[in-house]
C-alpha cells in the first residue's frame, strides 16, 4: 500500500503528515524530508504519494485546531524507536489536553522513574509531533522546557488547550 502525504496550513505553521491509510507515521512542521527520514526502515522503501487530505486524519486535525480538543484522540500512531521511547509515547497520548505533566512524571508513566533524562530524550525523537502531544511535558515547577519547533509554537498549543 502507498503512504500518503500531505501538508496542513495550521495557526502554528505548515504540518506535514505521512500515513498508512488511517495509521500517521510522521508528523512535523519543518520539512518533508525530515518527515521521510523519521519513517521505519520498511515505510522508508514504499511508495509516497502526495494527496491534498488524508482520509479522517486531515479532518481530525483540523476539528483539534478549530477547538475539539478531544479530535486527536482518535488518531492512531506508529513510529520506530526502542521501547522506553515506546513507553514513552505511549503515556504521552494518555495525557489529556489541558493537562500537562512534567518529565519525571513521564518517565514514571513509562515504567522508569529515574528515566527522566530518556524521557526527555522520547520527546526529542517524537516523530509524530500534536497527536503525540509531547508538548504536554513540561519542566518540574512548571517552566516550558524544550521544543523542537521553538517554545512560541509549545506555548501557543498549551494555551489554545488551556494549560495556560
């Protein structure tokens, strides 16, 4: 089956998406090519086509930025990684929107307490940025932290959620 491409205009720039019909693979707002470098090894040899909307994805997204805050939820993802970053992501897409919880807490959810520095590390490699909310990961004591797309971006997520 081919994958499918597209990009998304959103309040906090152009988000590329790459799904396997209704699974989404990849999801950035810096380039295709960092998106097709974020695929597994097997995604990365099959066929890209480039679509104006991806089926139910597209749609969802677009309901979370026009203030369906539950929309994502309903995304189903895949990305490669070892299996703390799985834990990891996994625990991310428990944290609701609205709600953030700090890297510590994360690391806990993923059966690593003292994990944190790989917890931080799990958001860093999140390949699958919004629907993998690891914007929701937050210092101890509240303070952004990082973002891979600059703490504006991060900041104007968290607020459009209410966590700010």
């Amino acid at each position: 089956m081919t994958l499918l491409l597209t990009s998304i205009s959103t309040p906090i720039g152009n988000l590329n998406l790459i799904a396997d019909e209704h699974v989404l693979l990849g999801a950035n707002l810096s380039t295709l090519k960092a998106l097709k470098e974020s695929l597994s090894e097997e995604d990365s040899q099959r066929n890209i086509k480039t679509v104006t909307t991806i089926p139910a994805i597209s749609d969802l997204i677009n309901d979370y930025f026009d203030g369906d805050l539950t929309a994502l939820n309903a995304i189903q993802v895949r990305q490669p990684g070892a299996h703390f970053s799985q834990a990891a992501w996994k625990a991310m897409k428990k944290v609701k929107a609205g709600s953030i919880i700090s890297y510590g807490e994360l690391a806990e959810r993923a059966g690593s307490p003292a994990a944190v520095r790989a917890a931080g590390s799990a958001c860093a490699k999140n390949a699958i940025v919004l629907v993998v909310p690891c914007h929701r990961i937050v210092k101890t004591g509240g303070a952004l932290g990082n973002y891979a797309y600059g703490l504006n971006k991060k900041e104007w997520l968290l607020r459009h959620e209410g966590a700010l």
